[in-house]
C-alpha cells in the first residue's frame, strides 16, 4: 500500500500529526499534501530545523498524535 493510500485508510488528512519509531526515537511529522501515490510531511528535526519531503511510511508503524 502506498502512503496516500495509507493515509486514506487511516482517515489521516492535510494537517494530522503522525508519530512513527523506526529504533532510534520517535519521529513526529505534520501532512501537508496527500496526491495519488505519495505525501508530503514536515518533519522537526533538531539537526535541520523543519524540513518538508516526501515520505514514504512504509519502514515504521505510525499513529495519529492531533490534528
């Protein structure tokens, strides 16, 4: 399943707050696109700041934090 499709499935829209652990720490990130296939999310990072990308949510379970 992609991460739109994922997305959809979940009821996740533009502006949830998702929280994933992939073994080194949580990571938060906010949804700001949803397309056909792929999302866009921003991430904080402490290293980068705030940074938006693609995200494929695939390697990690993730729940819903707020909306």
């Amino acid at each position: 399943m992609n991460a739109a499709d994922s997305c959809r499935k979940n009821g996740w829209t533009v502006g949830t707050v998702i929280q994933g652990d992939e073994g080194l720490g949580p990571e938060q990130i906010v949804i700001t696109a949803i397309g056909q296939r792929s999302i866009l999310a921003k991430e904080t990072n402490d290293t980068t700041g705030v940074t938006e990308s693609e995200w494929d949510l695939s390697f990690r379970d993730w729940e819903k934090v707020s909306e």
